[in-house]
C-alpha cells in the first residue's frame, strides 16, 4: 500500500497538471512496488513559503535524513518561491 506525501509551496493546479501529477506517480510506483494503481494513494499538502523551514526543513530533511532517497539541493537560507 504505497503511500506518496508532497509538500510544496502553494500555488494553484490545474486539473489537467493534478491528471498528469497523478498519472505519472502512479506508474512509476505501481512499477516499482509492484502493485496495482488501487493501492496507491497520492496526497499534496500546499506550505507557504515563510512556514517552509518549521514545516517541512526541520523535521522532515534535516531530522530524518536516513529517510531521504534524494538530497534536496539547496538549504532552507537559499529557498525561495517556484516560479508558478
């Protein structure tokens, strides 16, 4: 039962960007988990940017980097807002 969590900086989808999102996830994890698009679920968390560190950095980068499967290439004193 795969599960995928996003946390990104809030901007606004549209459906056919949320269609291609999923579409593409659940591929590529139905491939690799070897199961079924039914066991998957996707969910996409919106965090502003001013609440990024506290949110996002801290806990879940900084104090769990054995979890991580790819660094993030920048620190949180570089991050800024996407350019959607």
């Amino acid at each position: 039962m795969p599960h995928v969590s996003i946390q990104h900086f809030s901007r606004t989808f549209t459906e056919a960007e949320k269609a291609d999102l999923v579409e593409a996830l659940t591929e590529t994890i139905t491939r690799v988990f070897g199961t079924g698009a039914e066991a998957v679920s996707i969910a996409v968390e919106p965090v502003d940017p001013s609440r990024w560190t506290e949110e996002v950095w801290q806990p879940q980068i900084e104090a769990r980097p054995h979890l991580l499967w790819k660094q993030p290439g920048y620190t949180p004193n570089t991050t800024t807002e996407g350019t959607r």
